[in-house]
C-alpha cells in the first residue's frame, strides 16, 4: 500500500466533492430504503413488523459500519478505507435490487449499512485534512448540503417510479448503487490525506476519548446527536410510511414532499457554509432548533395531511442546515486531533444510530397506536438533544489542526487542543 506524501495534491474542493459524497449515499441509502420497502410489502409479502426489523437492520448496520470505519480509517489511513466501504455499497445495491423475499433483503440492507456507515467518518475526515483554514468550515457544510441533494435525489425518483411496485424500489436502490459506483472509480484517483500521513507513526488510543480535555466534546456530541439524530432518522427513515399509512397518501405524491423542500434545503445549506466558521454559527443553531422542533410539533398540532406534512418537511429542512448533521460534523472535526478524529466521529454516528436503529424496531406500531403523540415525542427529544448542543459548544472557539507543510496553521487553538496536539501528534505546536 502506499503511503508517500502525494507530489501533487487535489485541489481541497475537488477533494471535498469526491469525499464528500459519502453523504450523498448515506441519505439516499436511507431514504430510498424507507421508500422501497414500502413499495416491496406487496410483491415481497413484508408485514410491518418485518418493515421495521429491515428499517432497524439497515441503522444498526450504519452505527456498526461507523464504529468500524472511524478506527480503521485512523489506523489504516483514510484512503483504504473509504474505498472498501464504497465496493460495500454498490454489493449491498446490488443484492437489494435482486432480492426476492426477506432473507436476501436483510442480508443487503446489512451490507449497505456496513459500507455507508464505515464510510462516512473517514470521508469526513478526508475532507477535513485536504482542506485550509479558510475553506475547512465550508466543505464540511457542503458535505451538508449534498446530504439534503442524496435525499431530495432518492425522492426525486420515488417521484417518478413510487407506482410501479418492486420496480420501483428496485430503481431506488440502482440509483444509489450507480453513483457509489462512479465515487469508487473517482476516488481511486485521490491520494491519502497529508494529515494522517504526517501522523500515522503516532498511536491514538481510542480510550483518550473519555479522558481529558476530550471527554467535555466528545459527551456533548454523543447527546446532541444521539437525540436530534432519533428524531431526524424516524422522520426521515419512515417518511414515507407516514404519508401512506397514516396521511393515506399516493406513494408517489407522499415521495414529492421532499421535492417541495429542495430549494429550502439547498439554500440555507449554501448559507451554513458562508457562517460555519464564523462565530455566528451559534446564533443560527438557536434559530435552526427552534425550526426543528417546531417541524415536528405541526403534525402533532394539526393533523397529519399533504398540507401539515408538507410544511413538516420545509421548516425542518431550515432547521436541518443550520442545528443537525452539519454543524456536528463541523465540530466533530474541529474537537480532535488527527489520530483521533474518525474514531471520534465514528462513534458519535454509531451511538446515534444504534438507538434509532433500536427505535425503528417499535415505530410502526407507535404510529399505529398515535402518530400526534410519536411525533410530540419527538420534538421533545429533538429539544433535549439541541440544548445539550447549546451548552456544550457555546463559546467555544476552532480547534487547531495538525500542522500539514504547506498549509496554514491555526493561530488561536483552544487548550484542549494544544494538550491533545502535545500528546497525539508528531507535529504539534
């Protein structure tokens, strides 16, 4: 495998794109399972109950894939990694497109996960370590919005196939296999991240996460994420079982709602970039909490309708840019040092979704039993993850980056990690 120091390297945005599009497939994975699942009841003969243990095996394979991932990738180096995960996909796509009852689709949502879930710390720390100080925040907040494109995407084609049965599931899941396959092929061309190879003969014991200056961040990450994630992942996940089973709405019609919140989302994802390095971010996370809690509370308060869920949709894809997945990775990258950064992430993601995946498990019959109450819950607990975000990252400041030749350095570091740099990387100031 090699190791060397690329004569060359990609310019960051490049890189950005091309790494970043984990994000992309880890949206478009799970929306468009939670639509083709629902459009292979029928065909396939799956009972809800049976929808909710694929639902549940799809997350719990994610968290899974992420706790994996994250350490490996620290260990083995960004680009080995994030190119298996990727082949992991497009397998697990393939499997799902050619799957004739439950057995073969629990074995493919289960490689799906593995894949995208392993893959989406280490592309985030990729795309961290090829960035500068200047652009760092904002290709961070650009792996954000192509979150919102991967899902709005996987809608888009529900869009157009959510009657045509187990085809139409089957061309969701060849969407997401197509463009993994075209990201593998793409990132065979890109080098290993300079950070990690300027770092890589250092040893960064995951336990330092529960130590030290790290412990503060790393406990305010696990329960802001674990919590917003719970929320975001049931609306997400089973958004198209609501609009159908509960709404009693056209798959396909149900499917557009997220169309109707594209420019929303890409729009104020695009905004979140121009403020994610500025101390501004803060004020915009308060506004962005109140959207998704708010988001949540209209169905519950009104009823649930194309109109309540439409609305539903569009207030929490503001919320979304500026208060969710965005800003976690932005801090998730700026709290850890080089050796420590994917494990970190890894595990924040992983605990995230093994207790949505543990969720899922229960969601149908919850909304069998009231769907209002469901979603009250989980603007109470999308509240409860915001404010432990709030306190813990309220005043702090960018952390220091490993020093890469060529790049600029971080001037103003916080104590933590100046401490951590002395103890982790070769090269800390």
């Amino acid at each position: 495998m090699n190791h060397r120091a690329p004569a060359h390297p990609p310019h960051a945005w490049r890189t950005g794109v091309v790494a970043g599009m984990a994000s992309y497939v880890d949206a478009a994975a799970i929306v468009s399972t939670g639509i083709a699942l629902v459009l292979y009841q029928g065909p396939l003969q799956l009972s809800g109950g049976r929808v909710g243990v694929l639902s549940g095996a799809l997350t719990a394979a994610i968290a899974t894939g992420a706790l994996l991932g994250g350490r490996l990738g620290d260990r083995f180096g960004r680009r080995a990694v994030f190119t298996a995960t990727m082949a992991m996909v497009v397998a697990g796509c393939a499997l799902l497109v050619l799957s004739t009852g439950f057995a073969p689709l629990l074995l493919g949502v289960l490689v799906l996960g593995l894949g995208s879930g392993a893959d989406l710390p280490v592309a985030l720390a990729m795309v961290s370590e090829s960035a500068t100080d200047r652009n760092r925040a904002a290709l961070i907040g650009f792996s954000n919005v192509l979150w919102g494109v991967g899902a709005a995407a996987a809608g888009t084609v529900a869009a157009v196939v959510g009657g045509w049965g187990r085809t139409g599931g089957q061309l969701l899941y060849g969407h997401v296999g197509a463009v993994a396959l075209l990201l593998l092929l793409a990132r065979l061309a890109l080098p290993e991240s300079p950070a990690w190879l300027a770092a890589r003969r250092e040893r960064a014991p995951a336990r330092l996460l529960l130590s030290g200056r790290h412990l503060r961040p790393f406990a305010a990450l696990l329960g802001f994420y674990a919590l917003t994630n719970l929320a975001a992942n049931t609306g997400g996940q089973f958004g198209a079982y609501v609009a159908v089973d509960v709404a009693g709405l056209p798959v396909e019609v149900g499917s557009r709602l997220s169309l109707l919140a594209l420019p929303v989302a890409v729009a104020a994802g695009l905004w979140f970039m121009r403020i994610a390095g500025t101390p501004r971010r803060m004020g915009y996370f308060a506004f962005g909490g109140l959207c998704l809690v708010g988001g949540y509370l209209v169905p519950a308060l009104f009823g649930f309708s194309l109109a309540t869920l439409a609305l539903s949709t569009a207030v929490n894809a503001v919320g979304g840019a500026f208060a969710f997945e965005g800003i976690m990775k932005t801090w998730a990258q700026e709290s850890f040092p080089t050796l420590l950064r994917a494990t970190a992430q890894g595990a924040v993601i992983a605990v995230a979704r093994y207790l949505a995946a543990a969720f899922a498990l229960v969601t149908p019959a919850l909304l069998r039993f009231d769907p209002a109450l469901l979603y009250a819950g989980l603007a109470a607990v999308s509240a409860a993850g915001l404010l432990i975000g709030w306190f813990g990252f309220r005043g702090s400041r960018r952390a220091a980056r490993p020093a890469v030749p060529g790049r600029p350095v971080q001037l103003r570091p916080t104590r933590a990690a100046a401490e951590s740099q002395a103890r982790v990387s070769p090269l800390g100031s």
